[in-house]
C-alpha cells in the first residue's frame, strides 16, 4: 500500500515558520532568566525506565504514560513529568552535595490522555529545581523567578496563586478519614465545589460511614473552595484551622513567603489559593499556578517535593516548577502581546556570472549577524525580473553592486 502519510497523530502538532520562530524567541528569554538566577542546565533522557514515573512517586497516572519495551524486556516510559527525572539525575550526580542545588531544563512530555479543549500530547515545558534547601526563602526564589519569567515574556497581567497542601492534609489526617473520602474531597475542592463537599460529608454521616467526623471540621472543609484571595484569605483560613497546629503552621510558611515576596518587590502579582490541589502526589508543602486570560490551564505549576528524591536515595528538600510553554505562547497570541523581534531576511540575487562574487557578498552579511539568502539565476534579465517581483511584494532594495541585487524581506 503506498499511501502517503501527510498528517500527524491525534494529540500533536507541526510547528513551523512564524509560530516557530516566536516560540524559540520565547524559550530563548525564559531561559536567559533562569540562568540569570544562577540555575545550571541539565538534559535527561526522552524516556526512562517505568519505575521512575511508578506510582510510588506520585505522578501521571500508569493508564496515561506512554510505556514501550526495550530489547531486554524492560518497561520504558516517555517522560510525562520532568520533576522525577531531575530528581533521579540529582540523586545519582550530587549524592554527596550539601549546599543547594539549581538546575534548569526544557522539553517535551508526552502525557497519553483524552485529546480535549485541544490539550496536546506532547507540550514543551522549561523549568528549574532547587534542591537543598528546605526554606521559604527557597520557595519565594523560585515564585520570583515565575513572575520574573512571565513579565520577561511580556506578560503584564497575571496571578501567581500561592496555596499549601499541608493545610489540607493535616485537616484530614488529624481526623482520620478513610483514604477514599480524602480523594472524594480532593475533587470536589479541586472544582470549587463547596456545595458538593457539605453534601457529601452530611450524607456519609447520616449512612454511618463518617459519624466521628466533627462539626469545625465539616465547616473548614467546606469553605476550603473558597479560601482564595488577598491576604485576608490567610487570616482567615488560620481562624477555621483553629487548634490544628500543623495546619497554623501551613498557614504560617505562606505568610512568610509572601513578605520575602515584598522585599523582592512582586508581591503585586500573588493571591492565595489554600484549595487548590494537584493531581501529583509528591508534592509536600506550598503550590503555586500562574494564570493569565488567554488560557484555560495554569502557564506555570510548581511547588515544594521534599520527600521524592528520597525514593531515589538522597533524602533532600526541593521545590520547582515547569513553564507550559505551549499554554504560554496561547496567552500572548490571544493578548496580542510578548516582545518579538521582527524576522527579516536579506535575499541575494546573481546571475550565474557573479555566483562566486554572490557567494562572497552572502558570506560577509552572515559574518556581521545578519540572516542571507542566495539565489543564482541564469541572467542579468532574471535577477531584475526576480528583484521587481519581490519589491511588488513588499522587499526593500538594501544595495545593488554590477549583477547583484540585495534585498530585505519579511519573512512569515
């Protein structure tokens, strides 16, 4: 059968000319800011073994990886989630290290879901790790280089929302419900559901099911949908927290980290969230999601993991984050927005005649940064006719020599 395969696989994309071109100038800048944090590059394989994404480290689910067999019957995975990589590579690589440890990637993950509201399969993410460090000082560091990123890209409007999932586990873990309701609860809150999280919690008391469960608690749960705003939102959350001190504490570290968040001067650009959940599991304290309008998911999600590299075999805090970059360039193509330089090229023209003169002319235009292409056509009379055409399209003549023509162009 020989059918030509002209288009891609449900769930990925072609990406080409001036969207390409925008997407590398975007990547570029973000990557200029980690580095200017001092944050040190690191690549890690496409695919890994299984066990580095098994459900002992609290990531994409088993159903949604994207799992193939090498020669040896080992089960490999396409990376969906780059934190447990990073942390694998720690692990191996700095053993032995005690100061803090920033490192910063890009790439694709591959996430084998329903294709919906156009999510892709594959998407490109950048992001940065600090590990060694257990301090709020270590969580406003990465939020500031979140917000300095975004503004970088040219975002001016948009929220990085701070919550601690702390606050919730320790709400439920001091009354111990069952591990299904927990996971019942998460949902509900994860949706703003507040109506739902009540309902549910009256009727599994009437059945019997929850009957110790008491009335604070069922009151705090309930508002958590709704605990997000200003600064008013942590005081309070504190007040329906009430004697749970590791939930006071929670509270506490959010506190701390927006006021290091004021001295950097960026506090203008936080809210809180203290129901906001992630469906990774490995993350042990603050979150934090960007959102600006433009794009339907979070263009940046990070938190604190202090206990994954452990799995791994160094017992190291850390906190990260990954920039969506796909979700990103979506934002600032909806706002008609992000600093791009233009695309310009500069078109040479010769006859066969001059071809070695054309050549040397490309030559010394690529040497001073500019971007040059060289046609050779048969005569003088084609390159006035191939120079007129392009001018008619709207070229600039930037220098004639005998049998050369220069021209600028925009390039789409």
């Amino acid at each position: 059968m020989n059918r030509k395969i002209l288009h891609t696989p449900d769930g990925v994309r072609d990406l080409y000319g001036e969207e390409c071109r925008r997407k590398r100038q975007l990547e570029l800048k973000l990557h200029d800011v980690l580095n200017s944090f001092g944050y040190q590059d690191i690549e890690t394989p496409t695919f890994e073994y299984f066990d580095v994404f098994g459900r002992e480290t609290g990531t994409i689910p088993s159903a949604e990886l994207y799992k193939f067999f090498d020669k040896e019957g080992n089960t490999l995975v396409l990376r969906p989630d780059f934190t447990p990589s990073i942390a694998r590579a720690a692990a191996r690589y700095f053993v032995d290290d005690e100061q803090p440890i920033r490192l910063c990637y890009s790439g694709s993950v591959f996430v084998n879901h329903s294709s919906y509201r156009g999510r892709l399969k594959e998407s490109t993410q950048m992001g940065a790790e600090l590990m060694m460090d257990a301090s709020a000082q270590a969580d406003a560091e990465l939020i500031a280089m979140v917000i300095t990123a975004l503004r970088s890209a040219g975002l001016e409007e948009f929220t990085v929302s701070l919550g601690n999932v702390r606050y919730f586990q320790s709400l439920v873990h001091s009354s111990a419900l069952p591990e299904e309701t927990v996971a019942e609860l998460q949902a509900l809150i994860r949706n703003k559901n507040s109506f739902g999280v009540r309902k549910m919690l009256e009727q599994k008391a009437e059945t019997g099911e929850l009957p110790e469960v008491k009335q604070e608690l069922k009151e705090v749960l309930s508002a958590l949908p709704s605990l997000f705003g200003g600064r008013e939102v942590l005081d309070r959350a504190a007040a329906l927290a009430g004697d749970c001190a590791e939930a006071g504490q929670a509270i506490l570290r959010l506190r701390q980290v927006f006021e290091i968040l004021e001295e950097y001067g960026l506090s203008q650009y936080v809210s809180f969230d203290l129901g906001m959940m992630s469906n990774y599991m490995y993350y042990t304290g603050i979150l934090f999601r960007a959102y600006t309008y433009g794009s339907g998911e979070a263009v940046v999600k990070g938190g604190r993991y202090d206990l994954l590299l452990r799995y791994f075999g160094k017992d190291a805090p850390a906190v990260g984050f990954v920039i969506v970059v796909d979700q990103l360039m979506n934002a600032l193509s909806r706002q008609n927005t992000g600093s791009f330089s233009g695309n310009s090229i500069l078109k040479i023209l010769c006859s066969e005649k001059q071809r070695a003169a054309g050549i040397r002319k490309a030559g010394r235009i690529r040497e001073q940064g500019e971007k040059a292409v060289l046609h050779i056509l048969p005569s003088e009379e084609d390159v006035l006719k191939e120079a007129q055409r392009c001018m008619d399209a709207g070229a600039v003549s930037e220098a004639e020599e005998p049998g050369i023509k220069v021209l600028r162009m925009e390039v789409s």
